[in-house]
C-alpha cells in the first residue's frame, strides 16, 4: 500500500506573497495544485526577521483545505505551541536550538493531535535528531539560514538530506523530508535526487505570474531524480 509519503508534496511559502492580499493568494496557489501552504513564523529573536503569529493561522484556516503547515522560528517555543494548535494548524516544526527540551517540545506537538516536525539550520548535525525520531512525523532541512526569502541555495545541505534520507529509512517510518530555501526547478531536482520528497518554495512560486507553471515546473523536476514519487503522481 503507499504512504503518505510516496507522493511529492509542494508546499508554497507564504512569505514570499502579496501581503495585502493572504486569502487570495492562499486560493490561488490551492487552485494550483500545492499540496500544503507554509507558514514562517519569525520572532525577530530566534530569527533576525518578524512576520506573524497566530492570529494569520487562524484567520486562513476556514478558507483552505490545504494542511497549514507552521515552521516557528521562535524562542522560546513552547509556550506558543497551544496557541498554533488552537488556531489551526495541523503540522507544527520547531528548530532543536528554540529550547531546551526537543524532546519535551515534540510530545507537546503530537498531545495536541498535530503533526510534528524538526527543522535543521545548515550548522546543525543530523545527530541532533536521531534519539527523538520515533516523534517525529516531518524532518525539515533548512537549505538557507532561516529567516528571510529569496536567500540563495546552499548546497552543502544536499549530503545532509542524504544522512536523514537513510536515517528515515531504517525507521521504516512514514517521514516526510522536506527542503526549505533557494528551491527552484534546479536546485529541486538537487535535492530530490538527495532524497527529499517535499519542497518548500517562496520565491519560485509567489514570485512568478503563473502559479499553475510554477508548481508544475517544480513538479517536473521529480521524475528523473526519483522514478518513484513520479509513479505516483499518475
Ligand atoms: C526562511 C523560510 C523559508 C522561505 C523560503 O526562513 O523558512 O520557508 O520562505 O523562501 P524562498 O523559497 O524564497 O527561499
Ligand atoms: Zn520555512
């Protein structure tokens, strides 16, 4: 049977939209076949750039069918995590260094009835996570520092998401691996050859006029890196 994690999975980054206009821009890039929409949650602390709380995750969750798909950059990050969760969102990934208990932190996200995710920065050893896999439903590699759109790919996180790929594996578990920052059609087939199947793109999707061929050309870059996940597009 496949899992869920057989298909490639596009999820736009919602910082890289038109501001004055979230709701349209989150129908319109549903319209155009993304799977999840991403939310960048920033702190100005954790992360030198701010941009919203959850009162945004709230006030989108009734228009979309999408599962809202919440990375905080935030320290401390748990005494946020309730209020995410109450506004709706249904993944919530958390950086190791936002506090002192990764652990405590992944528990809190999966009582809560949500997905849970752990995001490495480019310094942060996949070490970090291989005693807490077993609460771990997303694993995130940060592909730029995190903090802003539009950054430029680096590509020394590709040997990264081939580490976790095969950490994923032995799990037998239903992981999603995702890349965040720089995603283009190119750098996308990178990493996907690497062993990502889900992608997050600001830039490369917002930033374009025609969001049905942006996500379609992302898409594109799945069937000669993975002959798998182009199986299941069908
Ligand atoms: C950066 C964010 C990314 C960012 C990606 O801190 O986590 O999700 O929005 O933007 P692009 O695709 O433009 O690099
Ligand atoms: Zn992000």
């Amino acid at each position: 049977m496949a899992g869920e994690t057989d298909r490639l999975i596009i999820a736009p980054s919602l910082l890289a939209a038109d501001f004055t206009r979230l709701g349209a821009e989150t129908l319109a890039v549903e319209q155009a076949g993304a799977d999840w929409l991403h939310l960048d949650v920033m702190d100005g602390h954790f992360v030198p750039n701010i941009s919203f709380g959850p009162l945004i995750v709230k006030a989108l969750r009734p228009l979309t069918g999408m599962p809202l798909d919440v990375h905080l950059m935030i320290a401390p990050v748990d005494p946020y995590i309730a209020a995410f969760a109450e506004a709706g969102a249904d993944h919530i990934s958390v950086h190791p260094e936002s506090g002192p208990h990764l652990h405590r932190t992944l528990q809190l996200i999966r009582s809560l009835g949500k997905k849970s995710g752990v995001v490495l920065n480019p310094a942060t050893p996949v070490e970090s996570i291989a005693h807490v896999l077993d609460l771990v439903d997303i694993v995130m590699v940060m592909t730029v520092n995190p903090g802003f759109g539009g950054q430029a790919f680096i590509a020394s996180q590709l040997a990264k998401i081939a580490a976790l790929r095969r950490m994923i594996d032995e799990t037998g578990r239903d992981i999603f691996l995702q890349a965040d920052g720089g995603i283009t059609p190119s750098t996308a087939r990178q990493v996907l050859a690497a062993g990502a199947n889900a992608l997050i793109a600001g830039t490369a999707i917002f930033g374009k006029p025609d969001y049905d061929a942006a996500i379609a050309d992302l898409r594109a870059a799945a069937p000669a890196a993975r002959p798998d996940v182009a199986l299941s597009l069908g």
